[in-house]
C-alpha cells in the first residue's frame, strides 16, 4: 500500500521543543520519533533512542528509502572541464563535464566572474581532464576550487555531483542527518533576532489604515469560517507581497528563455546572511548573469523579497507565530517542498 512520511518542527512560547516524524502506512500504521536538544540521542541497530526524556521513542529506520539508484556506468571515472591560465598555472573555472553545452557553460561563469570570454584570451586554455572521484586528493583539490567560487555544479554539494555524475548512483542523505540539518535551520531561523525582524516588518504593514495586528491576529471568539477568510486574506498578501522566484534576470528584468548554469558556493557578502548556496542564470535577452543566493536569513529575505518553497514556507510560519496562530512546519522527505 502507499506510505506517506511527514516531518513537523513543534514550538512552544516560540522555542522549539521537539520533532515529530510519522510514517503513515496504508492509512492505519504509523511510527514516531521525537528529538529534543536536550535529550541524549543515540543511534542502535537503524533505530533512534532517545533516553533521559520525559518519554522513550524508538524509530525503526529499516524501511526507510535511503538511495535512489539510477543507471549504474561502466567505470567511476568523470570528465571536469576547465579553463587554465598557462601565465599562472592556475585553473580559473572549472566544471564536471555532463554534455557538449558544457565549454558555453563556462565561458558564461568565467565572463560572470571575471568580465572577459576566457576563449578570446592567448594564455587561457580549455581543458577536459579525467579523473577518479574517490582519490581523495583529486577531490580535495576540487573542492577547494568549489570553496572559492570557482567550481559550477548542478547539484547542490560536490560529494553529491561526483556520486551522481561518477556511479550513476544517486545517494540521500541519512535520515537522521537530513532531521539535524533541518533542526537547526529552524533553531536558526527562529532566533531572537529574526522574530524581532518579523515583528518589526508586520507592524510597518496596513491595509486601508488597519494595522495588521489589529486585522490579522488570531482571535479565538471568531468563528472557523470567519478565521479562515482572514488567512485566506493573508496568504493573497504573501503571494502578491513575495512573488515566487524563478530565473528573472536581475539587469534587465526578462522572464523568458532564461538559462540556469548551476550552483556556485555563496560569495562573503552572501555568506554572511547565511546563504546555502548561490544558483546562476543566463538571461535569455542581455546574456546577463544572476545571482540567486538561498539566504537562511529572515531580514534578508524580508528585504530582497525573493524566495522559493523553502523561504517563504519558514518566513510565513513566523509571520503566523507573530500573529497568536500555532504553527508547524512540515518537510516531506520524498520530495523538496517545505510546507505549513
């Protein structure tokens, strides 16, 4: 039968207290696990333990959907393409090499980056190397390029690319490490100073001269109904107030034809509102490279006001925090979209 798995982040007072993971299956069987900083947690036999809480959880992992296997290839070699300065002996751009748009690729990351086409210049050489992704060195040495923005990938890490691109072999990360990273992005995103943000955001906002406190705040004498025309109303002014963000081209605005390169690792100014990772587009009318950094960082998002699932699902829910509602935030491990 078909299973379903939800994950919910839980608040009290605005600190979270606990996840919940449950795993429906055929509708009448579920399991939960529960995790607390507080607690001692230690992994047994696939199973999560947590001991010295209030109550004791055992979470069988065994079922769990842990790798996606795609067609495995012949050898564990891979291409990376690259462009070489021979005056400095230095790689200035590098990529693994997936198909014959590769070299344009480049020379869009390489024009973004340093503001000449890298074909056009006598000491700069295009290069395709093959390589072994599981001697160490060769990765180190890439994954310092990839560390100082040098490196253009189409996934979201190096050891996910190489994995992908070298065995055929799609990999996800272990459940437990996918709860933690997801645990703390939301402890992270939930600190003082980004409530602060929210809350000094919503009382800027009016509609018609009403505040959105006085509008907007759960009230508990109204009826279902009558609540939920109100977060209807809500949610209109989110999606309006924070479009969603695909591939705009941030010099001259074009929606159309626009071509995503890849993932770059977040330069010092992105890093420091805490950006995951950076996607580059082409514009399809200027050739125009965008920057489209994922930001961790409420008041960044509040300012830029571009975003995807995984900010406005976190930024909405603090908006409802702000405003008396309970909220959860829910991740769906089968698929990528963060919801409340």
């Amino acid at each position: 039968s078909k299973s379903s798995i939800l994950y919910l982040i839980c608040f009290a007072n605005n600190h979270i207290f606990g996840w919940f993971r449950f795993r429906i299956v055929g509708g009448h069987k579920f399991l939960m696990s529960t995790m607390n900083e507080n607690a001692n947690i230690q992994w047994k036999d696939n199973s999560l333990i947590e001991k010295e809480a209030s109550a004791s959880v055992h979470m069988q992992l065994s079922e769990l959907k842990d790798f996606e296997k795609t067609e495995v290839k012949d050898n564990s070699n891979l291409t990376i393409s690259s462009f070489y300065c021979t005056s400095t002996k230095s790689t200035l751009v590098a990529t693994v090499c997936l198909s014959n748009t590769t070299k344009e690729k480049l020379e869009y990351f390489g024009l973004h980056l340093r503001n000449t086409n890298l074909s056009m210049q006598s000491d700069k050489v295009y290069l395709e190397t093959t390589i072994d992704p599981t001697d160490s060195e060769e990765y180190q040495k890439y994954l310092n390029l990839w560390k100082q923005g040098l490196f253009l990938l189409q996934s979201r890490s190096l050891a996910e690319e190489f994995s992908t691109v070298a065995r055929g072999i799609k990999q996800k990360p272990r459940f437990d490490s996918v709860l933690r990273s997801n645990y703390f992005r939301m402890k992270n995103m939930s600190l003082d100073n980004n409530v602060e943000a929210i809350t000094q955001y919503l009382q800027n906002q009016s509609i018609e001269g009403q505040s959105f406190a006085s509008l907007f705040t759960y009230n508990e004498s109204l009826s279902k109904p009558e609540t939920l025309t109100s977060l209807k109303f809500l949610s209109t002014w989110f999606r309006n107030r924070f479009p969603y963000f695909y591939d705009q081209c941030s010099c001259c605005s074009n929606k159309h034809d626009n071509l995503f390169l890849g993932y770059v690792y977040p330069n010092q100014s992105e890093a420091e509102y805490l950006a995951r990772g950076t996607e580059l587009y082409v514009c399809g009318a200027c050739r125009h490279v965008s920057r489209f950094p994922r930001f961790n960082n409420v008041a960044k998002v509040l300012e830029t006001r571009k975003g995807r699932c995984g900010e406005y699902s976190v930024l909405m829910m603090l908006f409802l925090n702000a405003l008396k509602y309970e909220t959860r935030w829910v991740v769906d491990r089968d698929d990528h979209v963060s919801q409340l």
